[in-house]
C-alpha cells in the first residue's frame, strides 16, 4: 500500500480483493448497515459479523468473521504491510488490494 488508510474500514472500503494468513480471498463481504449505523454514531445491535471472508485453501473452504470491536482494533503493521486483526482464536494478517483494470483498445484516451 502507496498510502496507508487510518482505520482497517477505510482500507476494506476501498478494496476488491484481500489476503488474510497468504491465502487470497476476493469473497468478503461488509456489513453496510453496520457501518451506516456506526458512521452514524450509534451502535450496531446484534451480534451479526461486519466482516466475512471466504476463500478456498486447496479443497477446503475457509471462513472468518470479524465483529466490528474487531474491526475498529485492528492496527496497521508497517513491517508486514498489513492489519492485525484479533479474531476468536488467533491473530490474523490482512492485505487489502484495489483491483486493477484495463481494457483492450489500443486506442489514446483523446481519440474517437
């Protein structure tokens, strides 16, 4: 990451593709009621996850969820380029990416 976001929310906003322990999960989902009510200063009620990752190891699904007391304690390693996340048994590292994109015109982008 070029420039680190504040807050593991900011970063997970603006990503489209995560890695968590070296495995690549671009399935995670973000509460957006959760963080409406949060952004709005109220607290979330329920004890839905803010933060869902799936993604294949091999032959087998892997799944965390993050509650967003998680979330909001998660702090950046500069040295791992990545957020540390407490998770129910363990300490997670998660990278977030901005997907890259493209397209095939071998056109300028001020030409017709």
């Amino acid at each position: 990451m070029s420039s680190t976001p504040h807050d593991l929310i900011s970063a997970l906003s603006g990503a489209d593709m995560l890695e968590i322990d070296d495995l690549h999960a671009w399935q995670f989902h973000l509460d957006g009621e959760q963080l409406a009510q949060h952004q709005a200063g109220s607290a979330p009620t329920g004890d839905a996850p803010l933060l869902s990752i799936e993604c294949m190891d091999g032959r087998a699904l892997r799944k965390w969820h993050f509650s967003l007391a998680q979330v909001l304690a998660a702090r950046f390693d500069g040295e791992a380029d990545a957020w540390r996340i407490s998770g129910p048994t363990d300490t997670h590292l998660i990278k977030c990416f901005a997907a890259i994109s493209g397209d095939n015109n071998d056109l300028p982008d001020d030409a017709e």
